[in-house]
C-alpha cells in the first residue's frame, strides 16, 4: 500500500529558493508547496495543514519569526514542525531560534542536500512519535 506523500509548505521570498527545496524534495516523495513571503505561507499552512514548515527568516512583507510566532499562537497549527533556514547564521541567531523560540531545527545558508533532508527526516520522526 503507497504511503501517501507528505505535504510541505516553504516560506520564501526567492523563488530559485523555492524551486532548489522543490528539486530535492521531491526526489524523496514529499509535496512541496511554495509560499512566496510570509503573509502567503501564513495563508497557505492555514489552509492545508502540511506537515512540516520550512521557513526563511529575512522576508520584505512579514519576518519568519513573525510567521512562526502566528503559527504557535493557533491551535489549528501550533502542532506543525517548523525548520528555520536562513542565510542568518550566527550562532546567537541559532541559539534564540533553537532554545528561545524552540524551532524544531536551524538551518543556515547555503546547505547541503543531505543536511537539508536530514534535518525533514529527524523533525517528522521525531513529531511521529508525540
């Protein structure tokens, strides 16, 4: 019986961005869906429910953080893993992403493939087990 594919939504407001997740994701057998800039990912986890959120931080219209922020605060998403993945690599960036918002992972700019499905692999096992 076919599993079927798991459903993420990336938040990003570079569509090279979006269609470079779309390549290596969906050779893996996940549904990538893009959301160009925040206020559309907002709209867009709210509607389909994805498993997994994969999210930049720098964004014209709204930050990631205030995205994540919006998602934590709705009980109809609050339960959705969110993976960070911005070009804001510091570690104390990585430290309030991690231990202060408590993102599920962090990942910087520019990533491997490997690093990339790695980080998905870990979080959705992880959120299979609660």
């Amino acid at each position: 019986m076919a599993k079927t594919s798991r459903k993420i939504v990336c938040i990003e407001d570079e569509p090279e961005m979006i269609d470079l997740f779309r390549l290596i994701l969906t050779r893996r057998g996940f549904e990538v869906i893009g959301a160009n800039g925040g206020r559309q990912g907002l709209d867009l986890v709210r509607e389909i429910k994805p498993d997994l959120v994969l999210i930049d931080l720098m964004m014209p219209d709204m930050d990631g953080w205030e995205v994540y922020q919006n998602l934590k605060a709705s009980e109809e998403t609050q339960h959705i893993p969110v993976i960070v993945v911005t070009a804001k690599a510091q570690s104390i960036d990585r430290v309030l992403g991690l231990h202060i918002a408590k993102v599920n992972d962090y990942i910087a700019k520019p990533f491997s493939p490997s690093a990339l499905l790695e980080s998905i692999e870990q979080v959705l096992s992880q959120n299979d087990k609660t």
